[in-house]
C-alpha cells in the first residue's frame, strides 16, 4: 500500500536474492504505484520484477489475484511488504518439494520473528500449535507465508474477492483439498515477520465473523456449516467477553447471513473425512 518502502525493498531483495532457481517478482499496489519513483532504484531495477497498480484497494484476496494473474511461474510465493526470506536456498528447496510431490498443493511457511520471541500460534496452521518446529499435513495455509502449486490454486478457484480480508486462505485452502491436494506446514520453509496482532485492524471483528459465515455457506455440507458456526459463535463468546469485541463480531455474523456469500461449491464429505484425519475436523 506505499506505506512501508523500505520494508517493500528488503522483501524484493531477499526474494530474488534466491540462488538456483528462476525467480520473478511481481509488485502489488492496492491503490498505489508500489514503487512510486524508485523503478530505477535497486532492487526495482531488476529485470525479473514487474508492478501492478491497482486504481483502488482492492483488497488482500484481490490484490492476490491480480499479482497471479500477472506471473508465469509454475510456483506462486505471497509475501508481504514487511516479511523477508534469510535463506537464498528456500526457492530451490520448495522447487524441490513441489517437484518430488505432484499431490502436494500447498506449502505453509514457519514464522519466525525478527526479535527472537516465540511466535504466535495463529502462525501455526492447525489446533495443536505448541510446537512451530514441527512439520505437518494441515488444513488451511498463511497467506502471507505459503508457496503453491499454481494447478492448484487454479482448480481452486484462486483467492474469494469479496472476503476482502480474512479467512480468504482457508476458503481456497478447502477448495484444493476437494480437488484431491494435501496441504503441508513445513517448519524448515521460513518466513519472518515482526509479531504484530490482528486486532490492530478496526475492520478485525466485523470481517472475521462476516467472512467465517460467507466460509461455512460457500464449501460446507449444510449440516457441517451449521456446527461449525454453532462452535465458532460458542467459541468467540467464551474467548473474547468484551462488548468493544463482541459488538462488531455479531454484527458481521449477522451480515454474513444478510448478504450474498458467493458460488456455493460444498466439499464431499470424503474431503470433510480427509481433513478430520489430519487433525482438523471443518467444524472447528
């Protein structure tokens, strides 16, 4: 979005400083030019990056959207303006991965904070979230730290537009496991990022729940999307208490029955069982 330029560049930096194998940047704006007057500066003057300015923010699905719909690689990395890649040898070791595994779809990188800290357990992509060294098959993906087979992100139907922030990973993540992919987090594959909340965000509660409702309506069996939206209310209410918190959050449950969720593509219930044995059930 043009706020951060120096974080932009050491994410360009640290992706096409990637050794061994053919790397391409493409640059988002979300209402701006992502370079701005810098295109002759290093690392915008590298060959191997091109830019996409997008009129207006689009959002985080849509401005995804538009990055794969200008790429040509077979591998698609997202990676926000304030993450960065340490390793040069990550491209060759997804390339790799990807290579030796046709049915895997998607890659979740491990978080790594700058600082040294923990880490935050939403950054591990499953409920048993203790361990961040740990490798697993997974459920769901970080947007903003994956890699993916592009067939994959295809069948699935790229990223959910109208989600605009929140739950857009998961909504594809479930639609490339029903087209018979696995999902893997892949702690050696690392991201880093500063440790910063979700919360930070005013639109946080209202799109989480709206999104979690569009979520359920979009790729759930009925039966499931009504459990698993019966536990996501229980849950909210039992974890956030606060009224500052809750008000926005029903409001945009609410909002996500009121308004249009989008095509409706349930997963078969041989998917729901797929997912329930790898530790996920889709109603939790």
């Amino acid at each position: 979005m043009g706020n951060r330029p120096e974080e932009l560049a050491r994410a360009v930096r640290s992706a096409l400083d990637q050794e061994h194998v053919d790397i391409e940047v493409v640059l988002v704006g979300n209402g701006v030019d992502p370079v701005a007057d810098r295109g002759a500066e290093p690392p915008f003057d590298d060959a191997r990056v091109k830019t996409v300015a997008l009129p207006k923010n689009v959002g985080i699905p849509a401005g995804r959207n538009r990055g794969v719909e200008a790429s040509s690689g077979d591998i698609v990395l997202f990676l926000d303006d304030d993450g960065w890649y340490r390793s040069t040898r990550l491209g060759t070791y997804l390339r790799d991965r990807f290579s030796a595994d046709p049915e895997l779809g998607v890659v979740s990188f491990r978080v790594r904070d700058p600082e040294g800290g923990p880490g935050e357990r939403r950054h591990v992509p499953r409920l048993r979230a203790g361990d961040p060294e740990r490798s697993s098959a997974v459920t769901t993906f970080l947007g903003g730290a994956c890699a993916m087979r592009r067939a994959a992100y295809d069948l699935g139907g790229g990223l959910p537009e109208d989600f605009f922030y929140a739950h857009e990973e998961t909504d594809l993540a479930w639609q490339i496991l029903n087209a018979g992919y696995h999902i893997a987090y892949d702690a050696s594959a690392v991201m880093y990022h500063p440790a910063v909340l979700p919360t930070r965000h005013d639109m946080f509660y209202r799109y989480n729940a709206r999104n979690r409702v569009w979520l359920a309506r979009r790729n759930l069996p009925w039966l499931l999307a009504l459990t698993y939206l019966t536990v996501w209310v229980g849950m909210t209410v039992l974890r956030e208490r606060s009224p500052k918190a809750l008000k926005p959050w029903f409001k945009g449950f609410a909002e996500g029955w009121r308004k249009p969720a989008g095509p409706r593509r349930p997963i078969t219930w041989r998917t729901a069982w797929r997912m329930t044995r790898t530790g996920r059930p889709p109603v939790i």
